[in-house]
C-alpha cells in the first residue's frame, strides 16, 4: 500500500468487500476516518490497480484486485 497505513488499508477493504456498493461517506464512516483522507487511499489504491469502480457513481460498485 505504499506509504498507506496497512491496518487502515486492511479496513478498508475488509468493508468493501462485504459491502461493494457501499459510497465513500458511508465508508469513511464506518471505517472512522475523514472522508478527504479516505479519498487519498482510494486513489492511492486505484493508482496500484488495487480497487476499482465499476459503473456510475450511484449504482455501480466497487471491486477489489487481488
């Protein structure tokens, strides 16, 4: 995850998985953290390939890359 807290990371993508349409501020809340620094993951993470968004922003989903 690159200079990412791995234990937020992990979060993260714990939730998304079990939740893949779940928005960024639902998420930012369930997982406890701002919603700008979560943003700062999610591109971090899409930059690696790591997790995309499949569709639009309100139906689509989220799909993590394994």
């Amino acid at each position: 995850y690159g200079t990412l807290d791995g234990t937020m990371a992990l979060k993260i993508t714990d939730v998304i998985r079990r939740k893949p349409e779940i928005t960024l501020d639902q998420l930012s809340e369930e997982v406890g953290i701002a919603r700008r620094t979560l943003v700062r993951y999610m591109s971090a993470f899409k930059e690696t390939g790591r997790i995309e968004r499949v569709g639009g922003k309100r139906y689509g989903h989220w799909e993590i890359n394994e």
